[in-house]
C-alpha cells in the first residue's frame, strides 16, 4: 500500500512537471526506450522511485508498452500520438 501511495504521488508530480511530451519526444537516442536520464532531461522533477514504479520489468528504460501503459495509468501525461 505504501508502495503505491509513494509511486502515485511520484506520479503526480511528473504528470504536474512534464507538460505533454510523448516517448519520441524523450527518447533522445532514438533506440526506442527511455531511460531515467532522459527522463530527467525533459522532467527536472523526476524521481528514481516514479521511474522504477513505471519500469515494470526492472530493465532500466521504459519500452513502448511501459511507457503506453503509464500513460493509462495517469502515471505520465498522454502524449500526442
């Protein structure tokens, strides 16, 4: 429960810093995932706990499906397309 409390308060707080940018947007390299860096590149108030709650599967970047699914979560704002 804690845990989840922290990543939607996490979340409100990226959602609140990060305007609309969709992943090609903060996907810097081009490599298709989006890592913490890039992250906090485009969202200076981005934490390491909102990021680690949206990276499902722990590898470090969020891929396409992490990335769409936060955005139905409300945890990163929808993007444009």
């Amino acid at each position: 429960m804690t845990t989840r409390l922290l990543a939607a308060t996490a979340a409100a707080t990226l959602i609140a810093a990060s305007g609309a940018f969709g992943m090609d947007t903060l996907d810097a390299n081009g490599d298709g995932l989006v890592t913490f860096d890039e992250l906090l590149a485009a969202v200076p108030t981005a934490t390491e706990e909102s990021f680690v709650a949206i990276d499902k599967n722990g590898d470090g970047a969020l891929d396409a499906e992490e990335y769409a699914a936060a955005e139905a979560d409300g945890l990163l704002p929808v993007s444009g397309g």
